[in-house]
C-alpha cells in the first residue's frame, strides 16, 4: 500500500497536465458576452476532434478526482 500511496502524487501531476491541455485545447466560444447573447450559435453538435476532447476532458477529470479521494484516504 506504500507504493501506491508513494505514486498517486506522481500520477495526479501527470493526469493534472493533460487535463490542463484538453481544456486549453478545446475551442473559444466569444467569452462573456456569450452570456449576454452574444453568440448565436450556443447549441450545436460536437463532432471529430471537438467530441473527442470533450470526452477526454470528462475522462481525466473524473480520474483526477478518483485519484484525489485514493490519496485522501491514504494520507496519515
């Protein structure tokens, strides 16, 4: 239990930088004025590229928090 209490710090950095990459990644909407209604097309259908990182983005979220709530319950 010690080597993996050792490399889940490790491994939190690596999943942090690509999930720092597929945000950065993914396309720009307008900013804020999208919130005031600035962009017409707020609703469309993600496809290629722009589908795969969005799920990619969701992935290593959630292994990021899996591996946050493991060293939670490792640490002393």
């Amino acid at each position: 239990m010690s080597f993996l209490a050792g490399i889940i710090p490790y491994l939190q950095v690596g999943i942090s930088i690509l999930l720092v990459t597929a945000i950065l990644l993914q396309q720009k909407g307008s900013g804020l004025s999208a919130t005031f209604g600035g962009e017409g097309n707020v609703y469309h259908t993600k496809r290629g590229l722009e589908r795969v990182l969005f799920i990619s983005t969701i992935i290593l979220a959630s292994i990021f928090l899996i591996l946050a709530v493991i060293n939670l319950l490792f640490a002393k």
